[in-house]
C-alpha cells in the first residue's frame, strides 16, 4: 500500500464521472449517466446505468460510443425518456423499463434537449433551438449541407458566447411536446425571442418556462417565470421583470410554483434564493431571505462531466421540500416548509452535486464527491444524514492510487476577516522533510473551492508538492458581504486574503519551503496569478491560466466584458484610469517571476489577446516566459476540453513548476 503512486495526468482516461441520478416514482429505481474517455477517439462517451437501491448492483442500459445522458422516468416508472446523438443530432429516446430497444422519438433538424413528461405520460416536453424560417417540423438532410462562408453582420453587443462561439441572431429557443405514441410534434412557443422549458405542473394545464423579454436585450439580464396555460394558450407573468429567475418546480398538487433567483441587487455577487408562488393566493414571497448562504452548486471542480443540481424538490405532502446550499466549502441538501422551518438535512464536509428525491419518503439519491472520492451515488436519509453507497464506478482504480487528503485552514486576514481553505500534503509525505507549495486560486471570482476531488491539486500532490486553496473574499458560501466584497477591489483584499494564506500555511506546516513556492489560477485565478507576481517576488514560478491582463481591452472583446467590467470594477470605457490601475498589465515591469501562459484560440470568455498582451510585455523586457496556445478549446478547457489537451495541459502546469520551484 505504501508503495501505490498519486494521481498521474494520463489517469483521468481511467477516471468515470456519475451523474444525474434520477429516482422513479416507486423510489428504487434508479438510473444515472456514467461517462469516460475514449482515449483512441479523444472523445468523451456518456451512458445511462440503472442501480436498485435495495440491490445495489449497476447495470448498464445503454450501449454505444455517443453521448447519451438526461435520462427521465415516466410517472409511473415504466418508460424511460433519454437524449442521445447516436443518430448524429441530440434526438429524444423512450425505452421500456422491462426492456428491448430503446425508440427514436424526434427528428428535429436541429436536435432537442431537456425532456419534460407530461403527468399522464402521454406526451413529452422538449427544448429545441430554430433558425430563421425554421420549424420543428423540419428534419435532418440526409445530404451533407455545404457551408456558405459569409460575413457575420453584427447589430446587438449579445452576439458571441463561449460556450458557443459567434451566434446566429435568427435563431431562438423555442419549446415543442412530442406525443409519445404517434410522435406527432407540436411547436409552442414562435417569434424572435428565447424561451427555456423549465417544467409541466402536475395537474396538466401549465408548462412553465423563463424568459427575458425586453425590446432590448443587450442592456437587460432579466429572466421573467411564466406559466403557459396549454387549454387557453394564455400566459401569466409570475414575475416582474427585475431580477433573474430559473429552475421552477411544482408542489404536487399544483398549487405552489417554486423557483430559483434574486432581484440582483449585487449583480452577478447576488446570492440565488429560492422563492414560492402560490397560484390560489396569487402570492410571491421569498423564502430564503433570512438565509445568508447562496442557494445551488458555486462549487470550482476539473472532474465531473454533465453534473447539474436541480431546484427545489417537494416531497408529496405538498408542505415540504428539499434544495442545495452552498456553504463554507460545501454543499448541503436543505430542508424547508410552507411554515417558514429551513435548516440543513445533508450537512458533510463534502460536495453533494447532484439529487434525486424519493417523494414519499425523506430520502434521495446523491451524487457526492469528496477529495480523495472522485464521485459516486448514495442513498440519503434525510431525516438521520445516514448514507448508504450505490455505486463504486473508481473504487478498484483508486486502490492502485494513494491520494492526499487536505486539512481545512482558517486565518485571519486584512480587516479581521476570516477567510477559510485548506492545505494539502504531498503523496508520501515525511515528517522531517521540506517540501515546495503550490497556491491554486479559482475563477469566478463569485464560485468557491470544496470539500471535492480536485484532479489537478492531486496531481501536484503526486509530484511532492503541498497544494493550498482558499476562498478570499469575492468567493461564495461564506454570506452576502464577503461575496460582494471583491467588487472595485480587484487586487486590494483579495490579494491580501491569498498572502495570509500563504502566511498561514508557513507558521502553521514547519514541512513548507518558504523558498519554493509557486502560483497558478484559471479565469479571476488567472487575473489573481498575474497580478501576485506583479505585486510580489516571492514565488519562485507562476502559471496564469485563461486570464485577464488588461481591463481596458477586455471591456470590448468578451463575451461578457461590456458588462463585467461594470459590474466588477465598477468602471467603463469613461474611467480608463480605473480600468488600467486594477489591470495587470500595468505592472508588467514588475514581473521577475518565471510566467507560464496558458490560454486556448477560441477562449472568448477572456479572449486571447489576454494573454498575447502579457507574454510580449515580458519577452519585450527578456523575462523568463513561455506562451501556450490551445487550438480548438474555450475557457472550459480544464473541465470539459478535448481529453488529449486537458491531459498536456497538466503535464505543462506540472512540468513547469518541477523546473522553476
């Protein structure tokens, strides 16, 4: 056992990321999406496995290398819906519990997604994405369509996304119900707005769905609820067109619409709160005002592949509920009720990413992901916190690993505020010895580190490195205050937060080299890495990640940056004096410490010329630097790049550090 090695790049081809679990009506069944690389393809393959929970044993439904996930069980569990592109586009599957093969129930030309049933299992909702003069009608040409190259004319400031790259401004979100016995398909929603399915309330008469829908959408970041009435065809605005809203559920009698949001008094630092209509009443109240903790999953990861949390989930009293909180570095699974009792029912230090409600018990299925668990599935009782474990997808991998488990820090920083985090040990650790550090600082700046598997931490813990990771102010789960906080002080206390840590790190674990230590961070971590070694010589090598250098050329080029910008450094293109005090760049020539550059050609979140600017700064000045450019990647590439590329990533990280720490 002492014997066993740390967690290698090339081992997340052998890693399996489960997700989605998704609880029939009768609370046994089970079934999930399990995905893994195809190393020979460098693609990622997703399939759906079913689990009894009194068994315990996993069976794989679906065959195929394709992505296959988003799998929903009829309401009375005998049909399961799923979306697979093994016919080339996402197209809606049913297939029967008892077994036989697995029926193509759409054929949009442009694919579909989120699968909704309807309550008496007759139908089933869908999202669909349709260009200008499209239908839900049309289908897949058989004939491979030549690609026109045309210029891209661009009238609004929406018009890229990194997630998508340059968007068609005729094409809009749009909802369909697919009968599922004849597959006849109807188109609900029409026009040159988007709207996003979100549920069908369980009496029938209404889909629900968000939307923003102002005349001018670049200057609005609204989400309004809407209930469609499927007899009159009318629709009621729930909300009121000043906040965002998202993920509504029903109480199981219809009465209560429960949904995710806030009114943005923070802008993006807002924390989400859960909030009830009650459709007899005509009454919207906020039931988590009093909670200081942000409602869903802020939590920074590298590993899981189509995890999602869903919102509030009732239990079939129609008084009681469930829902995620993410809280000093974890995720709990909340307990709430229409009398006004909260308090939290999962409460681990660990990382719950995903739940599955067995209505008529207090018990659900979650996914869980600790740091030495990558993720597996667990029976919840929520009433007493036991946990009993579904699946073992990594465990006969892991016992050939050693992985190191991390000590949770809490210290004091600029203003007397405490700021929290951990510290992990090399693999093989020995008292006596001195060991280099590395400082890893996550994106958002509005997200947080967990109690989770880390793959890249454990990577650099394999190497002998000891690994710290905290949350400074800007970060989540630690209240609305310290959220808000990083807003106009990009480099102020959030940079004193991270020299404490490292501060604390050294008076606290005697084994850290106070001479070897290096820094890394992706996104605001990247921002955070550029500007430390800008402000301080004390770390022996940097590694900056998808990162931002100048405020003032981000302002136009990000997807985001008009209004980010605004948002959190509470400046535009008027104040450029603002804008290049807070901006890296500006101290470029304070720059001695051995700078890796990593960044991807299609990142359009914090795009390129980022990093171009920095690297030519410092080779104008022969600092010691190196530019990585990634072809074909946008800013996800540590979490859901191409594997080949995700893997030369952390050899490139690793690699450097082993050289200059």
């Amino acid at each position: 056992m002492e014997n066993r090695q740390g967690i290698q790049a090339e081992d997340l081809y052998e890693l399996k990321s489960v997700t989605d679990p998704q609880v029939s009506s009768n609370g046994k069944d089970v079934v999930y999406t399990q995905t893994h690389i195809d190393r020979e393809k460098n693609e990622y393959v997703s399939n759906l496995f079913y689990v009894h929970v009194e068994e315990k044993q996993s069976v794989q439904w679906t065959y195929g290398n394709h992505r296959t996930h988003s799998p929903r069980w009829s309401p009375d569990g005998t049909q399961l819906a799923f979306v697979s592109n093994r016919e080339g586009k996402p197209q809606i599957y049913v297939l029967p519990k008892n077994g036989g093969e697995a029926r193509q129930l759409t054929f949009c030309k442009n694919g579909v997604r989120n699968p909704i049933w309807s309550p008496c299992g007759e139908k089933i909702a869908f999202a669909i994405t349709l260009g200008k003069d499209e239908t839900i009608h049309d289908t897949p040409s058989e004939e491979k369509e030549k690609k026109e190259i045309k210029p891209l004319i661009v009238e609004k400031m929406k018009y890229k996304s990194d997630a998508s790259g340059f968007l068609d401004l005729d094409e809009h979100s749009h909802i369909g119900i697919v009968n599922v016995k004849t597959g006849e398909v109807v188109q609900l929603t029409t026009g040159e707005q988007d709207y996003h399915l979100s549920s069908w309330s369980p009496d029938g008469k209404y889909i629900t769905y968000t939307a923003d829908l102002a005349e001018d959408t670049d200057f609005s970041f609204n989400s309004d609820v809407f209930l469609y009435n499927l007899e009159s065809k009318e629709t009621k605005q729930v909300t009121n067109g000043t906040g965002g809203f998202w993920q509504s559920s029903w109480s199981p009698n219809s009465r209560y619409l429960s949904f995710l949001g806030s009114e943005q008094e923070f802008k993006n630092a807002t924390q989400t709160k859960v909030y009830i209509y009650d459709l007899e009443e005509k009454s919207l109240q906020c039931f988590t005002s009093d909670l200081d903790a942000p409602v869903g999953d802020y939590v920074v990861g590298d590993f899981q592949q189509g995890a999602s949390i869903p919102g509030v989930q009732w239990t079939n009293d129609n008084e009681s509920f469930y829902f995620i909180v993410s809280d000093h570095g974890n995720t709990h699974v909340y307990f709430g009720n229409l009398s006004g009792e909260i308090y939290p029912a999962l409460h681990e230090k660990q990382y719950v990413y995903g739940f599955s409600l067995n209505k008529q018990a207090h018990q659900a299925v979650v996914a869980i992901s600790r740091p030495t668990l990558p993720g597996e599935l667990f029976l919840a009782n929520l009433e007493t916190g036991d946990l009993e474990q579904l699946t073992h997808v990594n465990e006969e991998f892991l016992q050939g690993r050693a992985l190191s488990d991390p000590e949770e820090i809490e210290y004091e920083s600029a203003g007397g505020w405490k700021v929290h985090g951990w510290l992990m040990k090399p693999v093989g650790y020995e008292e006596g010895k001195k060991y280099p550090l590395v400082l890893e600082i996550h994106g958002g700046p509005h997200a947080m580190y967990a109690n989770t598997f880390f793959n890249e931490f454990q990577i650099l813990a394999a190497q002998g490195f000891a690994v710290l990771y905290v949350n400074p102010r800007g970060s989540h789960g630690y209240g609305q205050k310290f959220v808000d906080a990083v807003r106009g002080d990009y480099g102020g206390n959030d940079y004193n937060d991270l020299m404490a840590a490292v501060d604390c790190a050294l008076e606290h674990y005697d084994f850290i080299d106070k001479d070897r230590l290096g820094v890394t961070g992706g996104s605001y971590g990247g921002f955070m890495t550029n500007w430390i070694v800008g402000h301080t010589d004390r770390f022996k090598a940097g590694v900056t990640q998808r990162s931002i250098s100048n405020w003032i050329s981000f302002y136009g080029v990000s997807d985001i940056g008009y209004y980010f910008s605004e948002w959190q450094i509470l400046a535009d293109l008027n104040d450029i004096e603002t804008l290049w005090k807070h901006s890296p760049l500006a101290y470029a020539k304070d720059i001695h410490t051995p700078l890796l550059i990593l960044h991807s050609e299609k990142d359009y979140r914090c795009p390129i010329e980022q990093a171009e600017q920095l690297f030519i700064s410092l080779k104008r000045d022969k600092k010691t630097a190196k530019f990585i450019r990634f072809p074909e990647a946008n800013h996800e590439l540590s979490r859901s790049g191409k594997p080949e590329l995700r893997i030369k990533r952390l050899e490139y990280i690793r690699d450097w550090f082993l050289q200059y720490v």
